[in-house]
C-alpha cells in the first residue's frame, strides 16, 4: 500500500511487513493522518512476501539449532530492505526487536530530524541475525513486554516521529514542553470549572503571574521525576552519552 504520495514529501517512512494491510491504521487518523493526507510525510507499507522466490511464497524457516517457531529468512529480509533503501537510501534502517535499545524521546527527535526511516517489523520468533549485521540495522524496542509482532512498534515509533515534523502540532511551543524534552516528566495539567467535586485548581495557576506558574510547574515537574523516574531523574542535567548518539541520524 502507497498512501497519497504526491506531493513529494519530506519525511519519508517505509515499513516492511508481513501485514501491509496494518499501516497506516490509526495513523490514518488526526494530527497524522491529516499530515499524511496534506503530504507533510509519507508512508509506504512493503510485503516482505512479495520478495519471496520460491513458489510457495516462503518467508520463514525453522531455527537452526531446534527449538519452537520460525525465523524470517535473511534473503528475503535482505531483497525487502534492497528495495525500500532504494526509494530513500539515506534514512536509518531500523528494527523493532525486544532486544533492542529502549525508544526514548531523543531518539524520535533525531528520526524526525532527519530525511525519514525504514522500519523493519519482525513476527515467530524474529528475523535471522546475519541480515540485521550484514545491513547495519539499529535495533530498537519500545518496552521490556514481547509483542506478537513489530508492526504496533513500528506505529509507536512513527506517531512519535510525525508529530515532530514541521507544521503537523498546531502550537510549535507544544512539542518543546512536554514530558522528556528536558529530561524530566512534565507538570500536571488543569481547567476548568475550577472547583470540581470539591477539588480545586492549584490556586498559582489561577494568580496570573506567569513567573510563579513557571516555577511552579517546573517544581513539579522536578518532584514528579524525582519520584517516579529516579532514572531518568539521575541522567537529568548529567552529559551521560545516548546508546544510540551518531547512529540516528548517520544512516
Ligand atoms: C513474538 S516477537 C519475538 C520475540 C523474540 N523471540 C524474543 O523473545 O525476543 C515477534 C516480533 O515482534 C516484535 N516485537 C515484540 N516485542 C517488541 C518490543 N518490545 N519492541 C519492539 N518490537 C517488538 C519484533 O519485531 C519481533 O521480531
């Protein structure tokens, strides 16, 4: 599948799949899916089964050394990625493992930074290892939890991204202030009525000093950090390098 792809876009995803039919799902719908249909990225969704060479179409096989399921063999892996490169040979080859580094914000920063990606989605028991060396993937994953397959990764990494780009967030300021832009969660939120079930508003929010609400917020957004992301919390502020810096954008 080819969503609307003129006008040329500037963020170009591609996706390899066994189940071209997933994409672009919800992506289709709201901020990305207006962006989509405005031609602000584009989106190609391949069939890894279309690289297939032998008459039954095969993909997979069973893994070398024994055990349950099967692999996705690396010819046809490799035939896929040959093809999708083709179209944008400089985006960064990505793919959605368990095994990989843990997707954080820095890392859909730098995706939307650059011209686009090309996602490889594995399904069994995963992708034959020689095809992820030999080609340089980056191995990302989105949480210690084991999906069925990479195709709801690969949405989680694109929504991530095409927010980013320019023009797709109504208020710019909106991307820069939000959780992990600065290396902290961000501060809770309010409106109105201002007295609810016999909950107020904190009351600086409603004072209309703006320096107070901004301290405010920027204290809160430091305890919220501190407390449950003792993590993140210990990275704030430090230099401590990415696991993935140079890497993103250097495809
Ligand atoms: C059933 S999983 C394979 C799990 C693998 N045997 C393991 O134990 O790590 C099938 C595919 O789903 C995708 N997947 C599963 N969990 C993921 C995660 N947390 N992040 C990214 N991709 C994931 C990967 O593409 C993977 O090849």
């Amino acid at each position: 599948m080819t969503a609307a792809s003129p006008p040329p876009s500037p963020w170009q995803a591609s996706v390899l799949t066994l189940f071209p039919e997933m994409f672009p799902g919800p992506l289709g719908q709201s901020l990305a899916g207006r962006a989509l249909r405005e031609g602000r990225w584009g989106l190609d969704a391949i069939d890894i089964r279309g690289f297939a060479t032998d008459r039954h179409r095969s993909v997979d096989d069973t893994p070398c050394g024994g055990g349950a399921g099967m692999v996705l063999r690396p010819d046809v892996v490799d035939a896929a990625c040959a093809a999708a490169l083709a179209a944008g040979p400089d985006r960064p080859l990505v793919v959605l493992t368990p095994r990989g580094v843990p997707l954080d914000q820095r890392m859909v920063r730098g995706f939307a930074e650059g011209p686009g990606v090309v996602l490889l989605c594995g399904r069994f028991e995963g992708i034959d290892q020689r095809v992820i060396e030999a080609r340089g993937m980056l191995e990302v994953s989105i949480g210690d939890y084991v999906l069925s397959g990479g195709e709801p990764a690969a949405l989680v990494l694109l929504d991530a991204c095409v927010r980013l780009l320019p023009g797709v967030m109504g208020a710019a300021a909106s991307g820069e202030e939000e959780s992990f832009s600065a290396g902290l969660l961000e501060y809770p939120h309010y409106t109105r009525p201002t007295q609810w079930n016999g909950l107020a508003v904190p009351p600086v929010l409603l004072s209309g000093n703006h320096a107070e609400v901004a301290r405010w917020r920027r204290e809160q957004a430091e305890m919220l950090t501190r407390t449950r992301r003792p993590d993140l919390w210990a990275r704030h502020g430090s230099a401590t390098p990415h696991a993935l810096d140079g890497q993103v954008n250097a495809a």
